[in-house]
C-alpha cells in the first residue's frame, strides 16, 4: 500500500502538518519516544510486576520502515535470563493517534529465549505502540500470528479484551526524520 505525504497551508500563511493519502496528518517522531536500537543494549519493554522483559534482538530495517518489518525477540526476566516456560500468547502494533493496528502474519518460537515475528505492517509513519501478551508461567496458548489486516481490534489480545503484559514505544519515521 503505498502513502503519499502532501504539505500544505491555510490563507494565515502557516504550513498544515503533511498528511497521507486518506488525509490523515502523517506524525513526525516524538523525541519522547527512544531510538529503535537491537540486540542485548537495545530498547526493552520490561514489566517489573512479571519480571519479564521483551527486547528486539533483530530486525530487518533500523529505524523500522513504513510497511513490512520482520524481527525477532527476545523474552528474558528483567536480569536477561531465559524463562523457558514463558509464553508469548499474543503481540501488535498499536498506532495510538489513530486507535489502529495489526497484527504479525507468522509468530514462531524458536528457542527458549526468541520469538520470530514476521511481516509485522506498520502502516503509517508516526509513534506506535508494540504490544506484548506474556505469560510467564506458561500453560497458556501460544500466538501463532495472522488473524486480521490493520483494524481496531488486533490489539485486544488473546481473549479480544485484555491488556499487554509488555509495551514499547517505537517511532517510524518520515523520510526526512531518518537517521
């Protein structure tokens, strides 16, 4: 799906925030929001109440693009120690200034400590919200991924209802934001 990004201004001569195709305002990176980094310094989602973190050890694109991104991740405790048991039983990308988002289309367990997620859509530039649904005990169904295209219910997890475990921020940029 492709966006264009469009810049235009009022009769008070001040310039309109670029918008994308359907209209809406494209988001520049919020400076609040920390850099997109991999592996074991990069950016962690920690829940100090489960005593899980979730960190992105790999990713095809750095920053994250508008569109398809692929990454694998990793489920440790808060020192960044396996928990075998653990399960990650669900995971989207949320866009919180338009309450939209999806889903992977394939999560695979590939170990005891990494996840594969596949063809992950971020579909617009702006902040997003990578949510995560993990159960530390284990016994729970795990997330095999795919189950809508970009809409406002991706995010509602396994029972369609309930709230993360784990969150990150991430930003895609604008192309004039990227590093």
């Amino acid at each position: 799906m492709a966006s264009v990004a469009a810049c235009g201004g009022d009769d008070s001569g001040e310039m309109a925030l670029p918008v994308d195709a359907s209209g809406l305002p494209v988001a520049a990176c919020d400076p609040s929001i920390p850099a997109f980094a991999i592996g074991a310094g990069g950016l962690p989602a920690d829940n100090p109440m489960t005593n899980v973190r979730v960190r992105v050890e790999d990713a095809d694109y750095l920053p994250p693009r508008n569109g398809i991104n692929s990454w694998t991740v990793a489920v440790t405790d808060l020192d960044d120690q396996p928990i075998p048991q653990a399960q990650l039983t669900w995971v989207c990308a949320h866009m919180p200034a338009h309450n939209h988002g999806s889903n992977p289309k394939v999560v695979s367990k590939l170990d005891d400590k990494h996840y594969s997620l596949e063809r992950q859509n971020l579909s617009m530039q702006g902040g997003w919200e990578i949510r995560f649904w993990i159960d530390p005990d284990g016994g729970s169904e795990e997330f095999k991924g795919a189950v809508g295209g970009i809409n406002n219910t991706a995010c509602g997890g396994p029972d369609g209802n309930s709230t993360a475990t784990n969150t990150m921020r991430i930003c895609v940029p604008r192309k004039d934001d990227a590093i």
